[in-house]
C-alpha cells in the first residue's frame, strides 16, 4: 500500500506565490513518476505537472510552465506556485504512478492523495 498526504493549500490574491507538499509512504516512495493534478467544481482533474523518480523529467502543462516548479526530496514532493492567476484555483491532487513512461492522464495514477484546496483571488 501507499499513502499521498497533501498539504499548503490556502487563500491568496492573484500575483502572489504559494508552496504545496505532497508526503509520501509506503510503495509511494518508489513510484517511477509523481504528479500534481488540479480539479475546478464541474471539471476532471487535470495534469499541472510530474517528475520522475530520479528528477531529471519534469513535464508542466503548458499553463503553468515558467511559473510552477516541482521538485522533490526522499519523501515529499513540492509544488511551487508563483505568479498565481484566478484560474489557478481548485483541488490539487498529488499522485503516483508506478508505470515506466509518463502519463499525463489522472487512469493512469495508482495512487491519490485527498486534496488541498487553493483559491486565487483576483
């Protein structure tokens, strides 16, 4: 079994910068790639961006590049979010995948953790 626990999310304003965390446990510490997800209200959950397991492949969706960064250490996995827009809002998701090639579809993730809310004001 593996565990994804998410935690940073909060209330800003447009413009300003927050930092999300994803702790990982369990066969989540080997997953080949971890992923951030963002979910709006009516919406799927859409990729923001991964890494791989040694670091060195890190894709964005194209709406955040230049002003996100994911990184990660032993045990957790980073989301630095600058530069946020009102349509940075929503639940972002961390996930695992244990699969060797990247995938940017949320089936493809065997693990999620619950959530953490971000809202961007404008």
């Amino acid at each position: 079994q593996g565990q994804l626990v998410e935690s940073g999310g909060g209330l800003v304003q447009a413009g300003e910068s927050l930092t999300l965390s994803c702790t990982m446990s369990g066969r989540t510490l080997s997953s080949e790639f971890l992923a951030w997800f963002r979910q709006s209200p009516g919406e799927e959950r859409k990729f923001v961006a991964a890494i791989s397991r040694n670091g060195l492949a890190t894709p964005y969706a194209a709406s955040v590049k230049g002003r996100f960064t994911i990184s990660k250490d032993k045990n957790t996995m980073y989301l630095q979010m600058s530069r946020l827009k009102f349509e940075d809002t929503g639940v972002y998701f961390c996930a695992a995948d244990d699969g060797w090639t990247f995938q940017s579809v949320a089936d493809a993730y065997d693990y999620w953790g619950q959530g953490t809310q971000v809202i961007v004001s404008s």
